[in-house]
C-alpha cells in the first residue's frame, strides 16, 4: 500500500490580468475570478472589490476549517451560516493618508445547528483560532477580530 503525503508548504501560483482601471480577472487552478469595483467607484460590479474579496476568504476560511476541527473530532455540523461585520478605515483606499491597520475590527457571527456538547464547540472555537490561516493573519496585523457562535439544537 503506497502512503500519500502531503507536502506541508507549497507555492501557490496566480496571476491577475487588468481588464480595466478597476477590474481584474484572476486565474488560478483552472478558475477564474472577477475582482471589480461597484459601479459607483467607476466599476462594472461583476464581482468583489479587492477589500470585500479579501473579506469574504475569512468566511469561507472559517467555514472550511471549522468543519475539518468538528470532523477530526467526530463533531457533526447540520447547518453552518456565516455573517461578518467590519470596520474598515477607507482612508488608504482613497489615497488621503497611511493607514496602519485599515480593518481595526472585524465581527464574525458564526450560527451552527449541531448536538455538540458546550466543550466539543470549546474546542472547535479554540482550534479555529489556531489553524485558520486567514484569520491568524487577520489578527497579527492589529485587528481586533471577535468571534459570536450561537448554537441551534437541531
């Protein structure tokens, strides 16, 4: 029986194309994404901005990774929603001055429906905050980032 393993750091390739002065195609794996601004800040709101895109991969970080820690520990998920709130200083963006952490605070509201027990979801919340990649980076550039579970008997 051959044992695969996975290597434990790679180098994630992607490259991004300017379709316009604020839309830009990304492709990686095959996958193609449409990073733009609304309409509003001059673009054709096809996707994302960069700053909400950049948002959006703490959910489905949050997502992901929750369900793997609830998986190793034979935790099972019916229902999974997540919400998210951010403070975000605009003031960078809009090129008046420096910003040292344009995100000061970031809420998420995570509701689970589930039968773990108060320590299973003790645990889920407590590996979260030591394997999710985004959010630890989210945390060491200085933003506050608050974590709401509300669980739902199912």
């Amino acid at each position: 029986m051959t044992v695969v393993r996975e290597k434990t750091t790679i180098k994630m390739r992607m490259e991004g194309t300017a379709q316009s002065h604020s839309r830009t195609d990304v492709a990686m794996r095959g996958l193609t994404k449409i990073i733009d601004e609304p309409v509003e800040r001059g673009g054709t709101n096809l996707g994302m901005s960069p700053t909400e895109t950049f948002a959006a991969s703490l959910i489905g970080c949050t997502n992901v990774i929750s369900h793997k820690i609830a998986h190793k520990h034979g935790i099972e998920f019916q229902a999974m929603r997540i919400r998210l709130e951010a403070d975000f200083d605009r003031r960078g963006v809009t090129l008046q001055e420096d910003v040292a952490v344009p995100f000061p605070a970031m809420v998420l509201h995570i509701d689970v429906t589930t039968r773990a027990t108060p320590e299973e979801i003790a645990t889920v919340q407590r590996e979260l905050a030591m394997y999710c990649p985004i959010a630890k980076l989210i945390r060491a550039s200085g933003t506050t980032l608050t974590e709401h579970w509300t669980i739902i008997a199912p």
